[in-house]
C-alpha cells in the first residue's frame, strides 16, 4: 500500500513512479561492488608500499620502496582525467549501465594481473614498466567509474532517500579497503615478512579477480537508469555531451573540484599514507597500526549510513560544512596525539587520534553521492561528475601520499599530514558555502548549474527505513 501511495504521489506531480524497492537494492549493490573492487586495490597498495617498491623497484630501504610506490600511485592518477572525459560523456551518450560494466572489467583485471607479474630479480627494470602499465590501465577507467555509479544510484534512488541510498557506495568504498588491507595483514601475520617479500605479495592482488567476476555479473543483471531510459526515450540525449558539458557547466565543474579536494586529501592520507607514517614517520612498531587503522575504519563503517540518512533529513549542506570545520581545526591535535601515542606506546591514544580524522571524513563520505550528482542534469550529469572529480583526485588525492612523505623527509616535520589537510579544508570550504541544497530535490529538476527552486524533502515512511541493499 505504501508502495502505491508514493506512485501515485510522484504520478499526480507528473513525475514516473519510483523504481521498485528491489530494483533499487540491485542497483545500489551492482554499483558499490564496482567502487569496492576500486578501492580494494588502494587498501592492497596501501598496506605494503615497502614491499611492493623492493619487489618492482629493488628498493635498498623500507621508506625509498614506500616512495616509489607512492610515485607509481601519483603518476598513474595522472591519467584518471583522461579516462573521465573518455567514460564520463560516453555514459551520458549511450548508457550508465554499459559504461560501468566496461570499467569494472579494466579496474579488477588489471588488478589482477598485477599480481602474476615477474618482480625486478626477475627481469630487471621491466618489473617496473609493466607495473606502470597496468596501474595505468586502472587509473584510466576508475577515471569513469565513480562518477558513474554515483550517478547510477542517485537516478535510481527517491529524492527523500537519495543520501541513504548513497552513503552505501561509500560504504563499499570502505569496505572494499578494509578488505584489501586486511587481506595484507592476514596474510603477513601468516606468511610472515619474508614470505611475503617473496611470493605472498601477490595473493591479495590475485583476488581481485574473483571479486570482478561477482561484479560484473551484478552490473550485466541491471538495466540502465530511469532518468537515463527517460530522456532517451524523448530523444533527448546531447550528441555531443562533452561539448555540452564544458559550455553550460564549467562553474559547477570547478565548484566541484573544490569541494572533492578535502576528500581526497583526507581519504588518501587515512588510505595510502598511513600505516607508513605510523611505522616509518614516528616509530610505531609491529602490526598495531594496522589494526588500529582497521578498528577504524570499522567504526566508519558503523557511522556512514546513519549520516546518509540524517542528511536526507537536516540536508547535506549543514553536514558539508561540519566536515570542513573540524578539518579545519581537529588535524594537529589529531596528529600531535598520534605521534604522542608512538612515544608512549599507547594504542588507545592512537586511536583517539584517527578517530578525530576519521569522524570528520565519515561526514563527507555520507553525502557526497548524494550531493554531487546534484549538481548536473541528466544530459551532462555523468561526465560533469566524472570529470570534476577525477581532476580532483589526480591534482590533490594520488599525489597526497607522495608529497607529504617527501615533506615530512625533507623537513623533519611530523605535522606536515595535518597542514596539508587543514589546507584542503580552506580551499573546500569557499563551495561548500556556495553549495545549493539539494535534499529532496528530484535530480528530474535539476536543468542548469543550479537547482530551479527548492523543495522540502518529503517525508520518510516508517517501512522505508529498514530497507538495505542485497548483498
């Protein structure tokens, strides 16, 4: 009954009725699985850079092979905008569902190829060129795949559910992480670090294989978007979506980047750089980092989708802001706690540390497949995400790691981390304010750089609020 209720509003308003609540289970799962398998790999890259850089790179020390790898990172971010502008107007072309089903299949193939790679003792230099190849390949066509499936569940999602429904492709997101770095951890408490030097390293990129196989058969059972299937039926479709995109909505484009810098710099940091800063930088020794990172990212875990519902109902804006306040003030106690907690060897000052940066990354995590899609129409919604954000992330999110490392290094600082990201705060913090709210507003109004007017989001009933996506 509740179901027909909610058809027939969105009917009397002129709008089509709400994909059914199984359909939208389907597509949120097939979308996250993809973004999982993505960050999968950062988590596998993350946890071992040491080794990883004396396996392609024969690195004569821990921090020299931590460097390298964090450079392949970086230079390989590089090419993300080139496959944004490739996959993101493709999608707005012919189709969200066909372009994700492509990425998905470069992202974990490449991954999993990593791993059957011959190491530099193996045959030399070469090691070294083929890992750059193939993070080359990964980066270009994760360059469409956020975007995309942001956009994939914010078209599929109700407008006065849209930040429940996406804050679980962030969830994916973390959990794909915590996957990946616990599979490095699990393997070499097992294995131990001789072992894993040798041949274990390759086990956790081997899995990614497997997890590409689920997800492409996830996104291959989807139909495309109604919003999308809409505006294709009434020919509506740009036939130059770049074009389009470039000419009408470069503001928002840049409104974007802005706002993604402090996402990348905080995710890359908690990510990739880390668990190195915490060993190698102040001195934390053994596995403890590692599961304190993971108890960690538990806690986000737990946090991300009631944020995501809370923003459905005070809106993303008052979220946005919360984030870029406590990264504007939190990141030097945060950090200063951490390396205090190296010195006295006291985990539990650890994690009030990572806590203090976690929280405030958490907030904007929930909202942010929610918030940008927002800020396109359907015709120009998935490039104009695509494109934006993988700017972002090639210009401050892949070479976060490296330039900190290099920072602290050269200078000897151990604050540098929480400078950096204090810095991204302030740069977010000009079109967070500028941000319109978009909370219930339907994306099917959303027809220029900003909204037509503001609506107050409709109300949640009470049976939708246990509905989770199928796993």
């Amino acid at each position: 009954m509740a179901e027909e209720a909610l058809s027939a509003s969105h009917q009397e308003k002129g709008e089509p009725a709400e994909a059914p609540p199984e359909q939208i289970r389907k597509a949120v799962a097939g979308a996250a699985m993809g973004n999982c398998i993505e960050w999968y790999d950062f988590g596998v890259f993350g946890f071992m850079p040491a080794i990883l850089g004396q396996v392609f790179f024969n690195a004569s020390s821990t921090s020299e092979g931590a460097l390298a790898t964090f450079a392949v990172l970086a230079l390989t971010f590089v090419v993300r905008p080139f496959g944004s502008f490739v996959f993101g107007p493709l999608g707005d072309k012919i189709g969200r569902q066909k372009v994700l089903a492509l990425t998905i299949i470069l992202m974990s193939g490449s991954t999993f190829i990593i791993g059957l790679l011959p190491s530099y003792a193996t045959i030399g230099p070469a090691a070294a060129v083929l890992l750059i190849l193939l993070r080359t390949i990964q980066g270009f066509s994760a360059g469409g795949e956020y975007g995309g499936a942001a956009t994939f569940i914010a078209e599929y999602a109700p407008a006065r559910r849209r930040g429940f429904w996406g804050s679980w492709l962030e969830f994916g997101t973390l959990v794909g992480f915590a996957m990946g770095a616990g599979f490095v951890t699990i393997f070499t408490v097992v294995l131990g670090d001789e072992a894993m030097r040798e041949w274990g390293w390759r086990l956790p990129f081997l899995i990614a294989g497997p997890l590409g196989i689920i997800g492409l058969y996830l996104r291959n059972k989807l139909e495309d978007t109604p919003l999308f299937l809409e505006i294709e039926k009434k020919n509506q479709v740009e036939k130059s979506p770049l074009k389009a995109l470039l000419k009408k909505h470069w503001t928002s484009i840049l409104h974007l980047i802005g706002i993604v810098v402090m996402l990348n710099v905080a995710d890359y940091i908690v990510i990739t750089y880390l668990e190195t800063y915490l060993k190698d930088v102040v001195g934390f020794s053994g596995h403890t980092p590692l599961l304190i990172i993971l108890a960690t990212i538990a806690l986000m875990l737990v946090l991300i989708v009631p944020v995501g519902m809370l923003s459905d109902r005070i809106g993303r804006k008052p979220i946005l802001i919360a984030s870029c306040a406590s990264f504007l003030v939190l990141p030097i106690p945060a950090f200063s706690l951490m390396g205090a907690a190296a010195d006295d060897r006291n985990p539990w000052q650890l994690m009030l540390g990572l806590v203090m940066i976690a929280v405030p990354l958490v907030l904007i995590l929930a909202v942010l497949a929610a918030t940008l899609p927002a800020m396109f129409p359907t015709q120009e919604r998935y490039g104009g995400f695509s494109i934006g954000y993988s700017v972002s992330t090639a210009a401050f999110g892949g070479t976060a790691s490296y330039v900190i490392g290099t920072l602290v290094n050269k200078t000897g600082d151990n604050l540098w981390p929480a400078y950096y990201l204090m810095g991204a705060a302030a740069i977010a913090a000009i079109p967070i304010l500028l941000l319109p709210e978009t909370a219930g507003v339907s994306l099917r109004r959303i027809v220029s750089s900003r909204i037509v007017r503001r609506r107050k989001p409709e109300p949640v009933t009470p049976g939708e609020a246990s509905e989770l996506p199928a796993s």
